[in-house]
C-alpha cells in the first residue's frame, strides 16, 4: 500500500511527490512490553487518510493484537 523507501523526504504514497506533512505511527500494544512501534509512515494531508485503511486491515488479520496508531505533525 505504501511505499516507505523515500523515508520521510517525500509522502509514501506510490507515485506521489508531495511533502509529507504528518508522520502516522503505527504500533502494537502490549501489557509486557509497552509501545511496538511497527511503522511510521510520513504523508501529505491528501493521503493522511489511507493509513486509516491499513490500521483497519491489520486489526482483522489479528484480531487478538492491540494495533493503534498516533498522528504527529512535521515542521
């Protein structure tokens, strides 16, 4: 779905070259451990909304696991 080898220069969306403006984290919740970061992906505001589909995707895959994800602004 996303493209993360541009890291955070440009959104990691395929094909788009807009500037990220917001990282989206996205990580697991355990008891034991705390925070699992599993991904940050760093997108424009147009795109901001696919990350949603992901989190949703990966939550009925493994229901058991506790996926959530924090939206952090760029400077």
């Amino acid at each position: 779905m996303f493209d993360i080898k541009k890291l955070n220069n440009k959104c990691n969306e395929p094909n788009c070259e807009n500037k990220p403006k917001k990282e989206k984290l996205i990580y697991e919740q355990t008891v034991r451990r705390g925070k699992k970061s599993l991904v940050s992906l760093y997108l424009c505001n147009k795109h901001i909304c696919k990350a949603n589909k992901l989190v949703t995707k990966l939550k009925s895959i493994e229901p058991k696991v506790v996926i959530d994800m924090e939206v952090n602004d760029l400077r």
